[in-house]
C-alpha cells in the first residue's frame, strides 16, 4: 500500500493573514476494507495537531488587520499634523503677502519675510541683460572659409581669458563655434546663416554686465574679432532712494524675505507692499479642519458597536483626548479666544466646518489677534497640539514605535506557525506511513482468511460432500 504524496503549505509574511490551513490533505490508497476508519484516524490526528497553529494563525490574523489599521492611523494623523504646523508657520510670518503697484515695472514675492513693510522703487534705469555680440564681418562659408590668420585666438569673457588654437581643419566658423563652447566658458556660440554671409554669434549664458570679446592673433598684431555694442547690462535701480545694481533680474539679497523680480526701466515710483493675507490664512484654516475630519472619521471607527481593530488601543484614547482638547481650545487674551471666532464649528458627531467669511471680515487688529491664537510650534492653538506630532512622526512618532512592536509579534508568530507546520508535516507522514503499513497487513490477514476459508471448504466436501454450514 502506498500513500498519496502532498507538501504542506509555507506560512504567509507579516502581510498576508496566515489563517489558512496550510495543510492539503493526504490520502491513503488503502487495500483492506478498514482502509476508510485508518483514513479517518489520519485525518482525526492531524486536525488535533493543527489546534495550535490555528489559534497561532488567528492571533496573527489579528496582529496583522491591527499593524494595518495603524498604518493608516498613522498617515492620518501625520497629515493633520503636518497641516498645523503649516498653520503656525503661516501665523508666525503673518501670512505676509508681496505686492507692487506696477508690476510692469517690478514683481515681488514673500521668502520669508517677518512683518508687513512698504517700500519704494523710485526708478529703474535698465533691466539687467545678457552681453550677445557678432562676428564684425560675415564669411563665405560657416565651413570652409578661414576665420583666423594664425589659428591662434583668445576669449575674454569678464575678467576670465581663455587661450586656444584651431587646428587648419577648424580654422572656420563652425569650429570657432565647436571650440567656444567645449570651454565651458559661460557662453553660447552659433553660426547664423543670412543672405549677406555666415555670422559667428555669442551670448553670455547669465545676464549682468561684463566683457565678452574674441582676440585673433593676441600674442601678436591683436585684432578685435567681435563686436562691442552689447556687453550685457546690470539691473540698476533706486530703492527707498538708494542706488542699486544688481547683475541679475531677480534680487534676493536686497530686501530681507522678499525676491524681486525687475521687469523693465521706468521713472515713475512703484511701490512695494507687505501685508497679511486673510485669504492665505482661510486657505490654512479649511486645509486643518479637513484633516481633523479625516482623523476624527478614523478615530470614531475604531470606537463603539462596530470598533475597528485598534478597539481599546492605548493610542486610539490619547488621540481622541488630544483632538477633544484641540476643539476646546480656549485663550481669554485678545479679540479671538476660540476656534468658532476663526469661523470653525462643530456639528453633534464631532464633524467640523469652516465659514471663511468670519476670516474674510476681519479687521487688521483682528487679523493679528487670530495669529496670535494660533501661535507657533511653542504658543498658541499649534503649541498646545503637539501631541499629533508626537504621534504621527514617520520615524520615530508613537504610533510607528506601535508598529513596529506589532511587526516583531508578526514574525515571532510566523516563526511558531513555521515551527509547528514543520512538526506537524513530520508526524503526518510518519502517521501515514505507519497506517499505510497497518492497512496492508490487514490486507495480507484477509487474504490469508479467505484461503483458508476456501481450503476448509475444499476438506468439508471431500470428507463430507457438502460445505462446513451444511454438517
């Protein structure tokens, strides 16, 4: 007799619930008629056997669908957090907001800066342009016409000279070119074709003024090669009635937290504004009360008739106190004490709205006094919710320190359910195999009785002529 070979099933990962039975059946081709009752005994005994990594299996089922839910918890609460620190980032600057009052002239954007300010362009004499100069002659050909008489040429780009020699085969304007730009110089050339003859063309590649020359021969008679009528020009312009030349268009370095951008030469005065934004302020707001939304959907799941897997959990009740304390938050100091003076409520399931028409009709005072209630990282409504940071970090919040505690019992529970499958799938084959053994001794005793039987039979008639039951 022999049996039907299977191998049992590999636990799953620390993704993948485990509460399959990891075994498939093995089948004895038994030959006695007791074969059906040894099947039965083999299947009893490996169904006991398995009690142990079912129960393992379901304890892992449930550590996994926990290690999920705090997942999600946790990028949950990562956003809302994330959402109010940029609310007290805004509130510490203000909600500042660059504006001029001719943005033909100039255009301004807050980087940074601290409180509102007015500033004056008086005038602006240029804006700030690349140096872009031509070959004083045109050639024949961009490819065979010799430009230089000795091959021996220098570029003068700003205080930086770069010497160099064209071999006979690119003593032409399309080598000149290729040559120029392998310098790494800061600079473009190119050959323009026109009706009049081919022109060597070269622009600085950053704007500001400079000096942008090529010198055939320099080591001798020192010909001017390219034209002088563009030598790039600085940004110049006068600030609060001070000069300022800048090589570049876009100024960072003049006004603390404001970028510039010139835009073009004027005489008429341009002003710059720095004030606070309510409309940056109301975008904030309705950005925070969304992901509380999120957080408290998330949290309400887990409680009650129908909780999630984190029922119960440590972090579920802190987070829920913390947001409880966050929709309560009170200051008695200044014209806004509360979170409905913003424009913030909350309906009968803890859901929150935002009117932005309460931020919208603030005064200027009022508008400070709202920044001054949501604080910073250390004041206010943001420094007194920093139990979601706490919480909702990626690296090292409490909720990933949880998950990472429910990822060590995952993998201590698939290493036991490996174990145990191990033995199990042992004792299944040596059961087998013993049953197999039983089932075909049982097979050779009947074929024995049957001889038997018929030899006796065989006798009763010689003897007697008739079978033993008829005597």
């Amino acid at each position: 007799m022999s049996t039907s070979t299977t191998s049992l099933g590999t636990s799953s990962t620390s993704s993948t619930s485990s509460s399959s039975n990891p075994f498939a059946p093995v089948t004895l081709n038994g030959v006695s008629e007791y074969s059906s009752d040894l099947q039965s005994v083999l299947n009893r005994a490996v169904a006991i056997a398995q009690i142990p990594i079912t129960n393992l299996q379901n304890q892992d089922s449930t550590v996994l669908s926990q290690e999920s839910a705090l997942g999600q918890l946790q990028s949950t609460v990562e956003s809302f957090a994330t959402s109010l620190s940029s609310l007290g980032t805004l509130a510490s600057g203000q909600a500042l907001s660059a504006s001029t009052s001719d943005s033909n002239v100039v255009t301004a954007t807050d980087s940074g800066a601290t409180a509102p300010a007015t500033y004056t362009i008086n005038s602006v004499t240029s804006a700030a342009a690349a140096a872009s100069e031509t070959s004083l002659g045109s050639y024949t050909d961009g490819t065979s016409t010799q430009v230089s008489s000795t091959g021996s040429m220098e570029l003068v780009v700003g205080s930086q000279k770069y010497n160099f020699t064209l071999s006979s085969a690119d003593n032409n304007l399309e080598g000149l070119a290729s040559e120029i730009n392998s310098l790494n110089a800061g600079v473009t050339a190119s050959v323009l074709t026109t009706g009049n003859g081919d022109y060597l063309s070269v622009s600085a590649n950053a704007t500001g003024a400079t000096t942008l020359q090529i010198i055939d021969d320099p080591g001798g008679t020192s010909k001017q090669w390219l034209t002088d009528t563009n030598q790039g020009s600085d940004a110049v312009f006068e600030l609060n009635g001070i000069s300022v030349s800048e090589p570049s268009n876009t100024v960072n370095d003049v006004i603390p937290g404001v970028s510039l951008t010139i835009q073009g030469a004027s005489s008429t005065p341009t002003t710059i504004s720095l004030s606070s934004d309510p409309t940056q302020l109301s975008s904030a707001l309705q950005t925070v009360v969304s992901d509380y939304n999120s957080l408290q959907s998330a949290l309400a799941a887990q409680e009650g008739q129908t909780a999630g897997p984190l029922a119960g959990d440590t972090s579920v009740i802190q987070l829920q106190e913390a947001l409880n304390q966050f929709a309560g938050y009170t200051n008695s100091s200044g014209s806004i004490q509360s979170l409905s003076d913003l424009g913030i409520t909350f309906n009968s399931s803890g859901q929150a709205s935002f009117d932005p028409s309460a931020v919208s009709g603030f005064t200027d005072a009022q508008l400070s006094a709202a920044f001054q209630f949501i604080g910073s990282a250390t004041s206010g409504l943001v420094g007194a919710s920093q139990t979601f940071q706490q919480f909702g970090d990626p690296t090292s919040g409490l909720l990933e320190v949880e998950a990472k505690g429910l990822s060590n019992t995952d993998q201590s529970l698939q290493s036991q359910i490996t174990t145990l499958t191990s033995q199990l799938t042992v004792m299944q084959n040596n059961l087998a195999s013993q049953l197999s053994s039983a089932d075909a001794l049982i097979a050779e005793l009947q074929s024995q009785q049957t001889e038997m039987n018929a030899s006796l039979q065989s006798l009763s008639l010689v003897l007697y002529g008739q079978n033993p039951g008829q005597i």
